[in-house]
C-alpha cells in the first residue's frame, strides 16, 4: 500500500491567498495533492495502508456550484493541484489495526472531469478492513467541480488515530462535504455528508442530539399531540360504547308511590294513605307560575338546552372542590331522571347511567312530560313528595292555585328541604328569603314576571307544620272502609290500590261526619267511667247514615281511634241486630199478601196472641217457642202494638206464618247481604238472630224509607289518578218491595215512635219512622230509624278490649243496661238534628196497604169472654159488637193516634184513656165487661193498669225515659 509520508508537504497560505493544505504543526492549509498528480489526470491513491489504525480517511465531495478554485476566490491565478506541490510528510510509524483507540475512515473517491477535456475521471477505491472490531468506518463520497478551462480539484483528509501524534490533513476544495455512508459492519458507524448544491458545504453532525435532564421529562409537541388524538378517540369510543349500552330502565319503586287521598264530598282532604306523601298531578293541574319559579330556581333554559349541560357539570364540581358547598350541576333532565329511574347514592356509576339516559330520554319524550315528572318526584321537605303535596303541605292548597311567591318558596325548597323551612327553622329566615328572591329574580330576568309585580312581593311565610296524625280517629276507620268498598266492588284493584296515586272524592259530607261524632260523645261516650267501672272499658259505638233518594253513606261512626280500636263498628258483622230485623217480616207479610194461621190476612191491625213462650204454629221443623222480654205475656195484641213492644212471639208466629225463607228474600231484597251470617231459615229468624252490620242496616231501611226502591248503597263519590277518572259502576235502582208494603211498614213504625220504645227520637222534631233492639244477653242495643230526607242506624255493643270476646253491658253508664231506647235512640237523635237543621220539614208520602187503616177490634161478647178462635177477621166486626167505633186520626199508625193522656206508651188514671189501639174499646174511661184487649192490658177480662209500651216492659204502669229495667239473664227482645 502507498505510504503517504512520501507525498509532499504543502506551503504555508500567505496573506490574500487561499488557504494551503496545513503543515505538519496542524495549521490549516489546502488539502494535499500527490507530486505526480498532473491537470485533468485522477490523483493516485496513497496514504496509509487499511492496516494503520492511528489514521481517520475522509473524502472530500466537492461542490460543483463553487464557480473558481482557491486562487480565483482569492483573485489569483488559478492554481491547480499540479502547480503546489505539498510537502513531504514525515512518516509515522503504523498502529496494529488491533488497536481499540483508533476510528478508521475509508474514502470513496468520486470522478471529475475538467470542463472541455473529455477525459474520464479515475478513482481507485480504497478499502480498509472490516473485520477490526474496534473501528468506526466512514466512507465519503467526494464530489467534483467543474470549471470552465480548468482541471479538476480534489482532496483528501487523513486524520490520525486518537493517540498517534502527527498533523490531521484536511482537503479543501472550491465546495466539499463529507458524506458519510455505513457499510454492513455491524461494528462501524457510518457518517454521510451531503454537498450542498449552491455553495461551499460544512460538515453536518454525526447524530441527532439527544435532551438532557429536566428537558427529558416534558413530551414533545408529537407525543402531546398523538395523546391527544388517542384520549378523543378513547373518548369518542366510551360515548358510544355507553349509549348503546344504557338503556333507559323501569322507574325505580320509590318513584312510583303515592299516597292515595281520600276526601269528603266537598273536597277537603280526610286522610293521605301510603308510605309516601305524593300525589300526581299533570302540568295543567300546576299553575303557570309554579312551573316557571322551578325553572327560575333549577335550570332556566331547560327549553333550550340540551339534556345535560357538561361545562355546569365541570363548573359544579369546580366549586364542590373549593368548599363553595355541593353542587350538582345537572340540568332538571337529570334530576329527574336520578328521581325517577335512579336512587340517590352518589357514585360515579350512577353518575354515568344518569347521563347517558338523560341524552336518550330528552330524545324520546318531550320537554314538558319531563318537567311534569320532576315536579312530581321533587322532595319539598314535611314529608312531602310533589308539588301537589307540598303545596297542601305548606300553605294548604293545590298546585293549581299556587302563586308566584309561594312557587317562589316552593321552588326554593328543592334546593335545601330541611333548612329552608322557616317555621322549622327559623334561624335559617334570611338564607331561605334569599333563595327566595333568587327564584323571583330569575322569573323577571327570563320575563316570566313583571318587575312592578315582583316589587311589591312580601315573603310568604307558611302555615304551622302539623304533626302527622296518619290514620288515628275517624280517618283511619273511613280510609279502611273506602277501600273495602273499591276492592269488593271491583272498582280498583287492590295491589294498584296498594301503590297508591289515587283521588278519592267520598260521599261523606263532613258537616254531617261531625255532628255524628259529636253526638255519640255527648250521649255516650263522655258518660263512661272506664277507670272506676270495668264495664264501661267495654263499650263501643258504630253507625252510619244513608240518604234514601241518592244511596250515598253521608255519615259514619266506626269507634273513637283507629290507633286504639282497630275494628270499624260500622261495617263489622258480628253482634246480633235483635228486634230491628222485625220490621222485614212484616214487609215481607204485606209483599206476599200472607195470612194468618186462621186465614186472616196480615195487616197493622191483624190481632196475634202475644203470650210468652207460646209455641209457634204452622211449622214443621224442630218446636220453637220464643220468649218475651221479662217473660212478660201479653195477650191479644194488634200488630202495632206487638211492634211497639217488641213482643217476640208474636212476630215469630208470624215469620211462620209468612215462610222464613220468604221472610228472608224480603231482607235480601231490601239490602240484607245474602251471605250475612246467621241469617236463620226459621221462625227464629224474626228476632233477629242474623248478624248484619250497621251499614247494612241502614241501607235496608234505606228502602222502606225510599218506598220500597232499592239502590245499593255508595261510598264513593269520584276516584281520579292523574286527573283521569276512574270508571264507577252505576248505581242501579228497583223496586225491591211494592209501595204499599214499604210504607205500611214505614206508617207502623212511626208508631213505635210515637207510642213505643223509641219515643226518645220524638225530640228530634220531625216525622219519624224506627225500630229498637237488644241482642241476647244484652251484648247491643239498637236504634234504626228514618226521617224523609235520611235512614240512620246506630248500635251500642259491648266488647273487651283485650280479649275481643262480646261482652254484656249490664251496669255501663252507671245503668241497669242499655237498651235500644236509650243510649242509641238518643245519639240517633242529636245527630238527626244537627244533620237536618235549616231542612225543611217534610212529612211521609204513604201509600198503606188497602184496609190498612181500618182499626180492626176484637168481637165485643153479650154474656162472655171470646175464646181464642173468636179473634176478628181482618176488616171484620167481632160477633154481637153492634158498631165499630173509629176516631177518625186516632189509629196507632199515625202520630195522631196517640190517646190523649198517653204517656211514654203508659196510660194515666187507670183508665184506657179513650179508643184502645184495636179500635174496639169503650170510651168512657171504664173498663169493659168481657175484658177487651186494650193497650199494655191483660186480656183475663179484669182492668188494665196503663201497662208499659217498652222493649217488651212490663206492666205495672208508666215508667218514664227510663223503662223496662231487667234483670241480668232476662230474655232480651
């Protein structure tokens, strides 16, 4: 290999020169050109051999674009490679190629060409070894330049090994580059220099520079960049991948209770059932200004805006952060949809479903469906759910009617229930006003209100919260009955009942409610001793009131508290009605036009054997032989009179006489239930074994009251949910008894009004039909009575309050007992009165049964008694009486027909007082010879004593309100 120490050294540059190829002391000079290089002919190759390893080659790429040599650059003649012969360099001695401390550079050498010679250039590559493990191979690719008339220039840079002394030799040109390219020696690095085309070309730098210390921890505008494309894209990805896998669920449970409301018939609320206070209503049943104040307050472009509002999310959560309190930052769609579809924990879960079922519902359903839910799930504190609710709540009105200043304060609750209530809080005042008047801002701001309007505005405060009474009084007895009658009428289900939503408009007109409250206090209850007698713990009182005309329950009395007694006495069906049942079988005679077991036919004025213990005729089942109250006998007694005291065996003769089972579709048909317990199929069933309850008997009074047309009764007045009615059946009237047999009976019972044991209810003023009774042992007593305009029935039972078990009432009150006559008479009375006053009086339009007026006496002997077989046929005139003498409007079924002097059914000096009730006595004041039957006497043919007209009393003459005490284990009528 040529050894480039034989080449010669160039000259120093002078001043104005190019500068020459550096001298041995490292100056910088013109690269070196070899001594046999001529113009135009390719240098020969030397230097040293691929062995050295102290030496780094380099080729110079020449510039074409540089115009001159160095010489002309510098204004000179032009000076060829030929024309400066560089000095000789002193040789060095060669390093092992082994040497670690060495880079190696190859030089590949380009052609040149001298412009117009034509002749090629040569290049005599040289390659080093690469297989020396420790060197760093470069290769430059040197260029030419061409000049007009000029050779070609070229040159070469050998620069020694690290560690070798000795000069580095550069070759300059009119443009050089180093050019840099890496051979496939994994053990080389390659630096390529490109040449610039337009003038003279510096080296570049081996590598890109690498960043040092703090400098490494920040992204470059790539890498920020790319994380921003991959975080939209991710974004992007979870929006759709969420909306197309949240679906829009079922209201959750709380969402969908309500309370049910249940009213009187003018509308104010009676009770609120259910374990939520909520009542739905639609936007039309809000007013304007309440739909706007919750706009104001909560989101006042819920019309424009979309379903969720991301920078008031962001913003809500900025100031959670800072402690400027919580802050949701969900539009009214959201809310709503937390309230309805949602619960109200807060999680990031739920926070993610809320908003992505806030999108597809605000796509779904309109804007004003929404805000109607969220009025309607909104929490406004008191319990209240609803702004329906919370307007009854707090100022006791509907949402209907709600102004803008109470919608203001009602809007202004949703964002803080509790500590907003200024009655419960009142500390809180100034902070719920300023609430407040942000709500009346807003409103005038969005031009919902006016500005004059809004500055005359006083803060409403609202009304005293009261304690939750749920069901305790009267409420709980009539909500638990109210929805008996939907249930059993199938009018709502029960499970849709259960979860609420319902307006229930009753018929209960609550003036009248009172005063049956009031009067069963007055009468009774405020004249029990419960601490000192045992007795009185077991009384209870249950009635209830019908209009005849319409059907409806106008009025109940269940007990004194829910809370405390839980059974409704008005509905119950378990005590015996006794001698009310008593006017059926009559009705049921009269319907079926029955006789008597001796073909009479059965009349007011029908004469009967009214002896205690008398066996009953004409039945073929087991021998019945009912007694008399106090045992007492009564002889022949008319109808009427049986009625009037309620003597048991007459009327168990004449359900025989009639047919039980007749007599029982009688009861049905008046409104008796069918399946009403105990309901006997017997002759027993005229002392009214049956166990009906006081509704029931009312409604069948109802009839006879009504001329005999029967309507079933009702409750229910209107049922709505969501303003929607509910559809009632239709109440279905017929003649469930002729005329002539419902108001016979109804002109017989105002005698026992008037002449019998119910002469209490005489006080209440008006005409008056009625029938007492006493079950057995004296477990109830009964009162059930009619005026033209209502049919009331009230009964007083004895229970112990521990046990349930049916108690007698001997001793209650501080009395011997109570009878029908008494205690219920009397509350039948009071409340008859307050429930009429201002009404005019009318009397009964009766149509009686033909011959019904017809006092009908017993045949008057010449020379001895009658027998039993002489008793008078109906209509007839007994055997040798000559005439029969009636005062005209003195028969016992009108008032009227009241003797003069006759006292409480007593009669006053001994005397019969005038006409007896069987028409047929003398009246003259003395007694007859055959011993004619006359009111309460004997018929033994000796003087009555004025006998008592009670619940079957005994003789012995009057005894006043306070008549017919027995004692303990005496039948009862």
């Amino acid at each position: 290999m040529h050894d480039m120490s034989d080449e010669p050294q160039p000259q120093q540059a002078k001043p104005g020169r190019a500068p020459r190829e550096p001298q041995p002391d490292g100056d910088p000079g013109t690269p070196p050109a070899k001594a046999s290089d001529d113009p135009g002919t390719p240098p020969d190759q030397g230097g040293q051999g691929d062995t050295d390893p102290g030496t780094v080659q380099m080729r110079a790429i020449s510039d074409p674009g540089t115009a001159r040599n160095k010489k002309q650059a510098e204004g000179g003649p032009d000076r060829t490679p030929a024309q400066a012969q560089p000095p000789k360099q002193p040789e060095s001695e060669p390093e092992s190629d082994a040497d670690p401390g060495t880079v190696q550079m190859r030089a590949v050498k380009g052609t040149a060409g001298t412009q117009g010679t034509g002749t090629p250039d040569r290049e005599q590559p040289r390659t080093q070894p690469e297989s020396d493990p420790g060197t760093m191979q470069m290769r430059a690719v040197k260029g030419t330049a061409r000049t007009p008339g000029a050779a070609r220039t070229q040159g070469t840079a050998r620069t020694q090994g690290a560690g070798t002394p000795g000069p580095t030799k550069a070759l300059a040109s009119a443009s050089a580059s180093a050019s840099a390219q890496a051979d496939n020696d994994p053990g080389t690095a390659q630096l390529p220099t490109v040449s610039d085309q337009g003038g003279t070309q510096a080296a570049a730098p081996a590598g890109k520079r690498k960043r040092t210390g703090w400098r490494r921890a920040i992204p470059t505008w790539r890498m920020t960049l790319g994380a921003a494309i991959v975080v939209v894209l991710l974004l992007a990805g979870g929006f759709f991948l969420g909306y197309s896998l949240v679906q829009i669920p079922p209201a959750n449970a709380l969402a969908t209770k309500q309370a049910n409301v249940y009213m009187y018939a003018d509308g104010s609320v009676i009770a609120r059932d259910g374990e939520v206070n909520r009542e739905n209503v639609t936007l039309a049943q809000i007013s304007k200004d309440a739909q706007h104040a919750i706009l104001a307050a909560e989101d006042r472009d819920f019309y424009t805006e979309s379903a969720v509002d991301p920078k008031a999310m962001l913003r809500a959560a900025w100031n959670t952060a800072l402690g400027k309190g919580k802050q949701s930052g969900s539009t009214i769609t959201q809310q709503y949809v937390k309230n309805y579809y949602l619960r109200q924990e807060q999680t990031v879960t739920r926070k993610a479903k809320e908003f992505f079922i806030a999108i597809k519902l605000d796509r779904e359903v309109s804007k004003d469906h929404i805000l109607e839910g969220y009025l309607n799930t909104s929490y406004f504190g008191r319990n209240a759910y609803g702004i329906q609710a919370a307007a009854q709540a707090y100022y006791g009105m509907d949402a209907k009617d709600l102004d803008p200043a109470r919608a203001a304060y009602l809007s202004a609750l949703v964002n803080a229930p509790s500590q907003y209530d200024v009655v419960a809080h009142p500390e809180n005042r100034k902070a719920a006003e300023s609430r407040w008047n942000y709500v009346l801002d807003g409103m005038v701001k969005k031009g919902w209100l006016g500005a004059s309007e809004r500055a005359g505005m006083k803060f409403p405060v609202p009304k005293e919260s009261t304690l939750s009474t749920g069901m305790s009084g009267q409420r709980g007895y009539i909500v638990r009955t109210v929805k008996d009658y939907l249930t059993q009428n199938k009018i709502i289900d029960e499970d849709k009942l259960d979860a609420g939503g319902y307006r229930i408009t009753t018929t209960l007109q609550k003036p009248r409610q009172d005063a049956f409250v009031k009067a069963v206090e007055d009468k009774l209850m405020s004249k029990l001793d419960k601490k000192n007698n045992k007795v009185d713990t077991y009384v209870r009182a249950g009635g209830a009131s019908v209009d005849p005309k319409t059907g409806k329950v106008v009025a109940m009395y269940n007990g004194v508290d829910y809370v405390k007694q839980y059974t409704p006495n008005a509905t119950r069906r378990d005590f015996q009605v006794g001698s009310t049942f008593k006017p059926f079988v009559f009705t049921s005679a009269v319907e079926n036009g029955s006789q008597t077991q001796d073909g009479r036919q059965i009349t007011p004025n029908t004469i009967y054997d009214g002896t205690n213990k008398r066996p009953v005729q004409g039945w073929d089942g087991d021998p019945y032989a009912p007694e008399n109250e106090d045992q007492h006998s009564y002889g022949d007694i008319t109808v009427t009179e049986a009625t009037d005291s309620s003597v048991n065996s007459v009327y168990a003769q004449m359900a025989a006489d009639v047919g039980p089972q007749k007599v029982k579709q009688t009861a049905i048909d008046l409104g008796v239930p069918e399946a009403t317990p105990d309901l006997a199929d017997g002759p027993a069933i005229a002392l009214g074994t049956a166990t009906a309850s006081v509704l029931d008997m009312a409604q069948a009074y109802a009839t006879l009251a009504n001329h005999g047309r029967h309507g079933t009764y009702t409750m229910v007045e209107k049922v709505t949910k969501a303003g929607t009615p509910i559809e009632l059946p239709e109440r279905r009237t017929r003649q469930a008894v002729s005329r002539e047999a419902a108001d016979t009976t109804t002109s017989m019972l105002q005698s026992v009004v008037q002449n019998g044991t119910a002469s209490a209810a005489q006080v209440a003023g008006r005409p008056v039909a009625g029938k007492t009774g006493t079950a057995e042992e004296d477990t109830a007593a009964w009162f059930a009575g009619y005026t033209p305009e209502l049919a009331t029935v009230v009964s007083v039972m004895g229970q112990d309050p521990v046990t349930a078990a049916h108690k007698s009432l001997y001793g209650a009150m501080g009395l011997p007992r109570i009878n029908g006559g008494g205690a219920p008479t009397e509350i039948w009375t009071q409340f008859t009165q307050d429930a009429l006053k201002g009404k005019p009086v009318t009397d009964f339009d009766l149509e009686l049964q033909p011959g019904s007026e017809v006092s009908e006496a017993p045949a008057e002997p010449t020379t001895a008694a009658p027998t039993a077989g002489d008793t008078p046929d109906e209509g007839g005139t007994p055997t040798g009486q000559e005439t029969g003498t009636e005062t005209p409007g003195q028969t016992p079924s009108t008032p009227a027909g009241q003797t003069q002097g006759q006292t409480d059914g007593g009669t006053t000096d001994g005397s019969t007082g005038g006409e007896s009730p069987t028409g047929g006595g003398t009246a003259d004041g003395g007694t007859t010879d055959g011993g004619t039957t006359t009111e309460g006497g004997t018929a033994d043919g000796g003087t009555t004593e004025g006998g008592d007209a009670s619940d079957g009393g005994a003789t012995g003459g009057p005894t006043g309100p306070g008549w017919g005490f027995a004692p303990q284990g005496a039948r009862r009528e």
